[in-house]
C-alpha cells in the first residue's frame, strides 16, 4: 500500500518555512522588489507560509484564516511588472539554492512557482 507524499510532506515544514523567511530576507534587499513591499516582513512571511503548505498540497491554512486565496485579485494593488516577476523568481530561486532544497521537488516546485509568477503580471513594464 503505497502512498505517495504530497510535495508539503516530502519538503517538509521546517523547510519551507526557512525557504520563505530567506526569500523575503532577499527581496527586502531586492532594488526592484522592496519598494512595493512593507517594512516589516514578519507578517507576509506568515501568510506566505500559510499559503505555500496549501499551495504544496498540506493543510489549507491559508484560507482557514483569509478565505478563498485569489491570488491574482489580492496582488492588484501592487504594481507587478515583468521585471518584478522575473525578481520575484530569482530571489526563490536564491533562496533554494541557501537552503538546499535540490532534485526533482525543487524543479517541480519552481516550475508551478514560475507559472504563477506569470499569473501575478498586471502592469506592464515602461521606458524600455
Ligand atoms: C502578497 C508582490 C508573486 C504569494 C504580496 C504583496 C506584494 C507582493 C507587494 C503584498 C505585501 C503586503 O502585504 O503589503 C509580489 C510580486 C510578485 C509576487 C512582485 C511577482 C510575480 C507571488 C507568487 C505567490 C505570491 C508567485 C505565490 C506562489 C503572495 C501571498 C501574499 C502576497 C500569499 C499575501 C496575500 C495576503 O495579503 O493575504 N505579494 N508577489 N506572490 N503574495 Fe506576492
């Protein structure tokens, strides 16, 4: 009776949530990144770690707090460009290699994350 891990499980919480506590060290020194985003981290990170564990197949924490995720919709406000998307992906893949998460979990996972980053676009980038 084999059950195959859901990618949560395989990671690991410890894990991802060191992976997202380093991404956000490195966008709040990212150029492009930290101006749209706040001061204080600590409280993206803890949505961001609720949202991935979903995202990965864990428990739905993210909507037990916030409802229906709408990815997109919540990114409205906050102008994400090309150039920001392609930061976005850059300090993830950063992060990964940092703390080591490697193999076929880490190019499965980028490549979802990647697709959304795609999805996150909603303003075009200007003057190029
Ligand atoms: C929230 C930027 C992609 C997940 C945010 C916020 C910004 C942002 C500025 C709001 C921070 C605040 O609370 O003030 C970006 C940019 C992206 C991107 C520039 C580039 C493509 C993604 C992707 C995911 C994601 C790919 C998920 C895989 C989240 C989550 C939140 C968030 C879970 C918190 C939403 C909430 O308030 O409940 N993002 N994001 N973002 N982002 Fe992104």
């Amino acid at each position: 009776n084999e059950k195959k891990l859901t990618p949560f499980e395989e990671i690991g919480e410890e894990k991802l949530y060191r992976l997202v506590d380093t991404f956000y060290s490195l966008v709040a020194q990212h150029p492009d990144l930290a101006p749209i985003f706040p001061n204080q981290f600590s409280e993206i990170a803890r949505k961001q770690k609720q949202f991935l564990t979903q995202y990965l197949g864990g428990p739905p924490l993210y909507t037990q707090e916030h409802g229906h995720p709408m990815m997109r919709a919540r990114h409205l406000p906050f102008p994400v460009t090309p150039t920001r998307a392609r930061a976005w992906l850059s300090c993830m893949n950063q992060a990964m290699d940092i703390i080591g998460l490697e193999g076929l979990i880490r190019e499965e996972f980028y490549a979802r994350l990647y697709l959304t980053a795609q999805h996150m676009i909603n303003t075009p980038d200007v003057g190029e």
